[in-house]
C-alpha cells in the first residue's frame, strides 16, 4: 500500500460522524457470478449502488476457484503466495490449508483497528468438515446433491476463527440453498426445506439484525454477507419459490456453440444447449434474492442511521462459464473466468461512474485495509483502490497477473498461469502451450495469436513479465 491515504480516502474519513474515526464496511460476496450481463437483472443492487457508487468494468480475481479466491480476500495474498490452490483438503487446499493462516488475517487485523466484525455465509470450502473420507464423500455428494454428514478430523463444525465477533457460518458440508448448517457463534442450527429456509434468505434477515445492533454503536464495524447463491447445487443454482418462474424468455446472451481453439477438448459435461441454458436462467433467478439482500441491507443502514459512514463492496469469488470456448465451469483462464463484478458505493466515492483500469480482489482487501487504517500482519499483493476514486485517470498498473489451480487429485488439470493487460492476454500452460489474445481485436479469445508475426514482440514482452509475476509479492506484483 502507499504510504499516504489519497485524498479521496481522507474525505472519506472527514466526512464521518464523530466520535467514530473510520468507515463501516459491509462486503456482500457472491459465488461464480460471472460477469457477461448478470448485474443487469438486478434492478435495485443497480438503483441502490451502481447509480450511488463506483463500477470496476475491469475487475479480475488471481485464481478463478471458490477456496484459492475467499483465502486471497482474507490474507490480501495471491494464491502462489498462500499456497492455496484447491477447495479440497486431498488437493492441499480449502480450509485446512487456511487454518494456520486465520490468527494472522483479515479479520484480526480489523479487530485490532478497533472495528466488531462479523461474517454471515460462506466461509471458505471444507470448513466443519476437514477428514479426507468426509472430504471425498462431500466431493462426490456435490455431484449428486446429497449434503453427506461424516465425522470430522482437526476442524469441529463448531469451531470459531479468531478475528470474528459474530460468526454466522455455513458447517459441516458445502453451503447449500437448503437442508444445511450453520454455527452462530459455536453453537450450531439446523436449517432443513421450507421456503423459510432458504438460505439467501436466513442470510439476509442475520445481516439485518446485526445492522440494527450497531444502531447505538459508536465503533465501525465490519461484515461480510457471503451467499450460496449464484452456485449450482447439483447441476444448476436453486432459486427461491417467489423468483422460480423469472426469465423463463431469457437466452444466452452469448454464442455457447465452443471456439475454434483450445488447449485440450471441451467440457461442458455433455450438457445441451438448452440444459445450459436453463443454468443460465437459474443463476439470474438465485440474484433475484441477493438482490433482495442489498435492498435490505441499505435499508437497514439507513434505518440504523449509519448509511452515511458505510463503504459497500459488491462482488464475486470468481466467475463462471456458461457454455463459452466449449465450457462449462470455471478455474480456467478465459475472461468469463477470471472476471467478476465490482462495485463500491460510500462517502467519499463518486456516485453513477465506472472505471477501466486493471483491478483486482487483493486491490480490494488492500482498500479495506487502507480504509480501516489498519496494519496488516502480511505483505499484502493488492494496492488500494483509493486513488481512482479521487480520480479517474491516476497512475495505476498496466498488467495483472492470474493463475490455475492445482491439478485435481482424479486427474491432471490445465494449470496455468497469465498476464492481461488492457488489450492482450497471455497464457502459459504447464504443457508448454502459449495462448496471445488480442482482446480490442477478439474480445472472446476466439483465435491465438501466437504464431503470427505480427504479434512478435507482444508476446516477448508478456511472456517476460508472465516469468516476473508467477511468483511476485508485494510490491514486485506492481507493474507501472
């Protein structure tokens, strides 16, 4: 991070009412929405914050997988430097991987800021279930929507990472829409079918509370409402019973039809056309609740009287493909992969604007960090996104790096790892496969351009600063 706060963040602070000397900061996270027009279906997350705050047009996570993004958010990390690189504790990676890192992390750092925090959803992969047999039994009861209970080595369902005041957490199996668990603060409740189940749902009336308990509070606080939602539970996102008939005329609004090239054969599963298709439905359908959850959450802020002093973040862990270069998923480097949405709205930061540059989810934690004036225990990767809200054209980066997975315990994967700047994309596959794309020319990276000349010197440039930044902290992961 810089050493100064930019002026926007020192109006930021001004601007809040005394005695509190900081922001609240309310982070509402996703999961898999992918960025290719699903904003657009929300009409009040667009009124409430789009249209009140700022839109990142280019925002991109390190590592396109649930576990490797949600531990990146907490330790401000990429994953080559967290390590974490699968949601299965059998591939080295989900919570077990993270729980030697949660003493030092994004909560605890707040709390030494002085804020209370609190998080209210999805945790990161395998938490309340650490055993390799429970493990395996979960993998497989996610492909057959069976939520398996087995016993549990090393991490309780009740356990509390430190850092958190309230802790409101999906346990035990993979968070799901219904029939789940979730531990308040050690002791654990059980969810079960109604259509007060509903997971987005419970989700929202908890943020609400807690909001309304900081209504007298004169220190800032921190929440993260993290839903299920947009995540297939079995083959597709569920939605809830009031939103389950909308859209029934939407289409893919892209060509799913594959691409001409790729660095190993489709796989979108052997899905249809019209199966993707009703995924893509459900998935708009599931926001429809998340989008319910912003307006409550707003609502609540205002009704607390602490709308005024709150920064709100709305994003995703990673985003997801429907059906593009032949694909059905994620954790491979194509933008509808990689790229997610971003949004923030509070004091100080200019209302219905977007910006272009290179950002990405460890920029965020670098804000937050930043806003809350706190000392991170670590180096973090990011920088704070602080100058662009003050203006528009800032210095900022001119590259950004990603990364793959780890291969997959059943098989290989494509591991990869990339550079994107404003107009190219370089990919270097394990394999030795090298993929350019000229995005102004094909922004759907239909045809690689790295056998033509043309691109010659593109592709020496990127594949040197690729070398630079696979491996990078702090500092070196800043390219001018």
């Amino acid at each position: 991070m810089r050493a100064t706060l930019p002026a926007a963040l020192l109006l930021l602070l001004a601007s809040t009412s005394a005695p509190q000397a900081a922001p609240n900061i309310v982070v509402i996270m996703t999961d898999d929405q992918e960025d290719t027009g699903s904003m657009s279906y929300m009409p009040k997350t667009h009124a409430l914050l789009v249209e009140k705050g700022l839109t990142f047009e280019n925002s991109f996570v390190n590592l396109p997988l649930c576990a490797p993004s949600r531990a990146s958010f907490l330790s401000g990390q990429s994953a080559h430097n967290t390590g974490i690189k699968a949601n299965n504790p059998v591939d080295g990676g989900g919570w077990g991987a993270f729980k030697d890192k949660e003493k030092n992390a994004l909560p605890v750092w707040l709390k030494k800021a002085g804020y209370k925090t609190a998080l209210i959803g999805k945790y990161i992969n395998r938490y309340g279930q650490e055993s390799t047999f429970g493990s395996l039994l979960s993998w497989a009861g996610s492909y057959l929507n069976i939520g398996f209970t087995s016993p549990t080595i090393g991490n309780p369902e009740d356990w509390v990472p430190p850092g958190w005041d309230l802790w409101y957490a999906f346990t035990g199996t993979r968070a799901r829409y219904y029939d789940y668990d979730v531990n308040e603060n050690d002791k654990i409740k059980t969810f079960g079918s109604s259509a007060g189940d509903y997971s987005t749902d419970v989700l929202k009336a908890r943020a609400v509370r807690f909001i309304k308990d900081q209504s007298g509070a004169t220190d800032p606080f921190f929440m993260l409402v993290a839903t299920k939602a947009v995540h297939a539970q079995g083959k597709c996102a569920i939605p809830a019973p009031q939103h389950a008939d909308a859209f029934k005329g939407v289409s893919l609004p892209f060509n799913s039809a594959g691409k001409k090239e790729s660095a190993t054969k489709p796989a979108t599963g052997g899905q249809s056309k019209e199966d993707v298709e009703t995924c893509y439905r459900a998935e708009l359908q599931s926001l429809q609740s998340v989008d319910d959850l912003v307006a409550a959450l707003v609502d609540s802020l205002q009704r607390a009287g602490k709308l005024d002093d709150t920064v709100i973040i709305y994003t995703s862990d990673n985003g997801f493909l429907f059906g593009q270069h032949g694909r059905l998923g994620k954790s491979v480097p194509y933008e509808e992969a990689i790229k997610v949405p971003l949004v923030i709205r509070g004091p100080g930061i200019p209302e219905n604007q977007t910006r272009g540059q290179l950002v990405n989810n460890l920029d965020v934690v670098a804000t937050i960090v930043e806003l809350a004036g706190a000392s991170p225990g670590a180096t973090l990767d990011g920088h704070s996104l602080g100058p662009l809200f003050a203006d528009s054209n800032a210095p900022w980066r001119s590259a950004i790096a990603f990364e793959s997975p780890s291969a997959h315990f059943l098989g290989p994967a494509e591991r990869y790892t990339g550079v994107r700047t404003a107009t190219r994309k370089y990919i270097k596959f394990d394999t030795g496969v090298e993929m350019l794309y000229d995005l102004a020319a094909d922004p759907h990276e239909s045809n690689s351009r790295t056998g033509n000349a043309a691109y010659a010197g593109d592709l020496a440039l990127l594949r040197g600063l690729n070398e630079k930044l696979k491996s990078c902290t702090g500092e070196t992961c800043w390219v001018p």
